[in-house]
C-alpha cells in the first residue's frame, strides 16, 4: 500500500465517519461539506496515478476541509489522512498545565494518542481497524481540545505572575496559578495556595483580609 492509498482510505473512512455524526447534529450541514471535502481527497489520490501534482491538490483539498469544518471539531485528525504524503502525524501540542489534575488528564491522553499512532492501527489492511482509530483519535483530540480550554482559564506552569495594585493602600499581590502571594510594601504578608479556578474578586478580597502569619509560608 502506498502513500496515496494509505492517505486517500483515511480520508475515505475519516468522510464516512464524520457524515455518520452530522446525522441530527446541529452543525450537520458542515460536517457534511467536510465529509464531501475528504471525500474529494481520497478521489484525487486515487484517480490520478502518477501525476506529479497528486500530493498538492489533495493537501489542498484537505486543508479546505480543515478551514470549513465547524467549531468544535478537532480539525487536527484531518491531518492524519494526509500524514502519509507530508511524513508527520499532527500530534498534540504540550499544554503544560499548573494543576496537576490536569497535567493527569494530558498525559493520560497522550498515552491514548501514542497507542493509536505508534500501534499501527492507521496502516492496518483491516479498514475497520483504521476506522476504529479515526473514532479514537477524534475523541482524544476532543477531549485535548476540551482540556486546553481548561488549562486556558486555570493556568499554565510556565505563567507569569498577574500583580493586583488596589488604588488604595500599599498592599499587592501577585497570582500565579494554585498560589497567591501578598506583599505590604516590600515585605511579603502571605503565601498560600489558592484554588486554580479562583476569581479575581475572591483575589483582591484575600489581598485586602489575609492576615500576616495566618498562612504564611515563606518569608
């Protein structure tokens, strides 16, 4: 099986996939047009033998199926029809989560991702098989999107810290995720943990009512 074949089956199965949810959904009409798209992909590879332009037309094809897919979609699992012309597998980016519930979450996707990917399953002559591992990496790469959302409101590891100023009095704060530290001047009141999904009004609450040595932790 060569590299077209493998990338138009993908794309094939991926399109016969996605038209089976656009049944009754409310965003049917896009997904359908994606489906058709990926469809055209897979005709492209198989109908044109030896062209030399095969590869870019498909990619082009499937990059239009990318951009009209509609929201809410993990577009990136297009990228895995095409993965045998460009030689990569799209992957999934480090989210590089503060809370450890969700540096849990990412790595337990990633070892869903990594099973699928590096087991062979998309290169199976079995077409169940590979539509089997479409359907899973449409639902990690969901769920990854799902969990950057998260990460997205509750903080990366690599944050840099926000400084709260009140307009009155000398006291600060700088928040980073999971901990607060609460400053009178130059001198630090407070260091404590706080909750990742904290608000900013339940911040400037602490910095103006926390008590000096009440949670301090380092000084």
């Amino acid at each position: 099986m060569n590299q077209y074949v493998k990338a138009a089956t993908r794309a094939r199965l991926l399109a016969g996939v996605i038209r089976g949810r656009a049944q009754g959904h409310p965003q049917g009409r896009e997904l359908r047009l994606t489906a058709h798209q990926l469809g055209q992909a897979a005709a492209v590879l198989l109908g044109l033998g030896g062209s030399h332009d095969i590869a870019e037309r498909a990619q082009t094809i499937l990059w239009r199926a990318r951009t009209t897919a509609p929201e809410g979609f993990p577009t990136d699992v297009i990228g895995y029809a095409s993965a045998p012309l460009t030689g990569y597998n799209p992957g999934m980016a480090d989210l590089m989560p503060a809370d450890p519930a969700h540096a849990r979450r990412e790595r337990a996707l990633r070892a869903r991702l990594l099973a699928v990917t590096e087991a062979g399953h998309l290169d199976s002559r079995d077409e169940d098989v590979v539509r089997a591992a479409l359907i899973a990496l449409i639902d990690v790469h969901a769920e990854h999107a799902e969990l950057a959302a998260a990460v997205e409101l509750h903080g990366r590891i690599d944050a840099h810290p926000t400084v709260y100023r009140p307009l009155r009095g000398a006291r600060t704060g700088q928040h980073l995720p999971g901990r607060l530290a609460v400053f009178d001047g130059d001198q630090l009141v407070a260091e404590l943990p706080v909750p990742f999904d904290i608000t900013p009004g339940e911040i400037w609450r602490l910095i103006a009512t926390v008590q000096a040595d009440a949670f301090l932790i380092a000084a």
